[in-house]
C-alpha cells in the first residue's frame, strides 16, 4: 500500500530550551497551528511523548523532552530517535546554562537544527545580541532567516530573507508585503547577503555563479540552506514571540524546509548477534530496526511502548523480536498520537514513531527486531 506522505516529507523534531525560554508555550502553538481550521486551535498540547501533526503536506513528529532534564541519558536517548532539533533561546536572557548544555547534548546526537529566539516582544530583547553569542559560545555560523521587525514593544512582524518580504500579523492571521522597512534596509542586505553566501558554500556551481554575479533563486536558496543544515555548516535562526503566536508558522516552514527527512540521512547502524556491524536504510522493505525510547501508561490504553522505526513495518497483532533481550513480543496494537486523540493503526513503517501496546519485556533503550534479520542498534549517547 503506498504511503499517505512519502518518507521524504517526514520531520521527527525535539524542542530544546532553558526552563523559562518559553518551549512548552512554544510547542502548544505549533500544535495549535498544524490542526485544521475546521478543528479550531484549542485545546492541542503535547500530552504524549510523541505527537504527530501535519503542515504543507508533512508529517511532523515532535518528541517530548519535559521533565528528562534531570537525567542526562534520558535526553540522549530521547535525541536519539530524532532527526533534528529546534533550540529555543530567550531574547532578553540570551544563552542560559541549560542552554549550553541542550547544545552539548544535541553535539553529541549529531543533530542537525535551528534556533528560534524567543520573547521578541520583551522589553529587553537583543536579536541580533543573541545571534553574536550563538556565534561566539557554540563556534557555529548563525544565519538569520528572518529579521524582526521592531523588538520588544514594538515587535510589530519580521521579514524574511529567503522570501524577501514582511511578514505582519493580524487576528485574521499574516499579511505580507513586499517592501522592506526603512530601518531594515541596511541590515537586510546586509543579512541577506551573508545568507546567500553562506549557502552556496554547499554546491559548487552556485558558488561559481554567484562569483559572477548571478544568485540562487529562492528554490535554489532554500534546496541550498537544507544542505547546509543537514551537513551541520550553519544554523538558521528565526525570531519570534510563541506567546503572542507570532513567528510559529514561520518556524513551522523552516522545519520542513531545512531540517531532514529520514531519507537524508546515513543508514542506521548496528550490530547482528554475533557482533557484526550490519545497517539499516530508511526503507519500509529492509528489516524490521526499531528502538523503544520511552514507556507510559495511558488511561484508557494502559502500558504503551513508544518506539521509533528506522526502516521496515509493524503491524498490529503480529510479532516483533527484542534483540537486546533475546524475547519475543506480542504487538497488541499500534497507535499514533495525535495532540487531542489517539489513532488505531493497522501498520506503522519506516520513520514513523507511535505507541505499541502488549509488549512485556521491553524497556527503553531496547531494539525491536525482524527475528529472521536481528540488530542491536547503536546510537550517538552522550557521556
């Protein structure tokens, strides 16, 4: 059966940030803003540790990270069934401790990811401050997306430097406008220009036009700034206020435009019994490779296993072996969660995350496994 939304538009995203950076307010506003219209926007949280939503024809999966930061290995192992990550920063605190170590941990995970600077509305906010510490703390090339328009007060919309327009917000959702404010003029170009040729770096011949005077256009632009992204050369930055809903749509584009899809990224590797290194593609035809990352119990559902699939399929009320074990489980059903319900699924496949419900012997951190073809699969963890 082929796939309701191709492997290549999936995006499984953790939100990281210091406590008060605004991530949980930041997350119920992109749930918010993913459901449909008809569906209204309230009531969406991020009440289970994996939440799927859509956005321009996406499935994005976010991952929770609440409350895991009392333990190093619970994050890691939590990163380490994400594909990339947002990292939430304060506009008027700027890089906070648990800022850093956010960082260090989404280093260790090799992640791609964006920042999106936070409380643009605050008296006291420094955008541009808060990339120049990104820059100088992490040793990484912030690229701004976008510029605000106005900070604290008067943070009045932002404009868009791939799209070269300005983004305003009403209560009957954004305008945009083609022309740039008088006071961003010089920054913009300036921004903009950095932009560009940070992102040719990426392909030879963009580099070489460029050199000629010719730039990408924006579809070339933004192919060229996921290539960067998923290479880890640059960090794109989006402004924004989450509790004035401002910026999340614009947040929302940049995960699917520059973070990656299972497809992008290296084959999965681990170990077959007997220890040799053996790797799984993002494939729904290889073998079953899945890694159970976290458990809770629902109040309806009760015990659920919450798995990520790296490549093949599972079904409900079929088997699956636990390699790290050595068991075989019974997989009673297969859920995914949605931010206000559940949905029964006959099957889950590669990239997707859902919640199994039946398994006994499966903790987190263990591999579920096609018995004909088993592996053990190894993860970037942080120490």
């Amino acid at each position: 059966m082929a796939r309701d939304i191709p492997l290549n538009r999936y995006r499984t995203i953790g939100v990281l940030a210091a406590e008060d950076a605004g991530k949980t307010t930041l997350v119920e506003r992109l749930l918010q803003a993913t459901r449909p219209a008809a569906e209204g926007t309230h009531g969406a949280s991020l009440a289970s540790p994996a939440t799927v939503c859509a956005w321009r024809g996406h499935q994005l999966t976010f991952i929770d990270t609440h409350g895991a930061w009392a333990s190093t290995e619970e994050v890691s192992r939590i990163l380490s069934v994400v594909d990339g990550v947002v990292i939430v920063i304060d506009a008027e605190a700027g890089i906070e401790d648990e800022t850093v170590r956010a960082w260090a941990l989404a280093d260790a995970a090799q992640l791609p990811r964006l920042v999106f600077v936070n409380k643009l509305d605050r008296a006291g906010a420094d955008f541009a401050g808060v990339l120049d510490q990104v820059a100088a703390r992490f040793g990484v090339r912030p690229l701004a997306v976008a510029l605000p328009v106005g900070q604290g007060a008067g943070f009045a919309g932002l404009y868009d430097l791939v799209h070269e327009r300005v983004v305003h917000w009403t209560a009957a959702g954004e305008t945009h406008d083609p022309e740039v404010p008088s006071e961003l003029m010089r920054d913009a170009a300036q921004r903009r220009k950095a932009l560009i040729q940070a992102a040719v770096t990426q392909a030879d011949d963009a580099a070489q036009a460029l050199e000629k005077g010719v730039r990408p256009d924006e579809a070339r632009l933004v192919e060229l700034v996921r290539a960067g992204v998923i290479a880890r050369a640059f960090v794109p930055v989006v402004p924004g206020s989450a509790f004035r809903n401002q910026g999340v749509d614009s947040l929302l584009d940049a995960m699917v435009d520059y973070l990656p899809a299972p497809t992008d990224l290296p084959a999965l590797r681990g170990r077959a019994p007997e220890g040799a290194l053996v790797e799984r593609r993002a494939d729904d035809a290889e073998p079953l490779a899945a890694l159970a990352f976290t458990t809770m119990v629902d109040p309806v559902m009760g015990p659920l296993t919450f798995v990520r699939l790296f490549s093949g399929s599972v079904a409900s009320g079929t088997q699956a072996l636990n390699s790290s074990r050595g068991t075989t489980e019974e997989i009673r059903r297969v859920l995914r969660m949605h931010a206000d319900r559940r949905e029964a699924l006959t099957e889950a496949r590669a990239g997707d995350v859902v919640a199994l419900q039946g398994l006994e012997a499966t903790t987190t951190g263990d591999t579920l496994a096609d018995p004909a073809q088993p592996i053990v699969i190894e993860r970037p963890i942080a120490a």
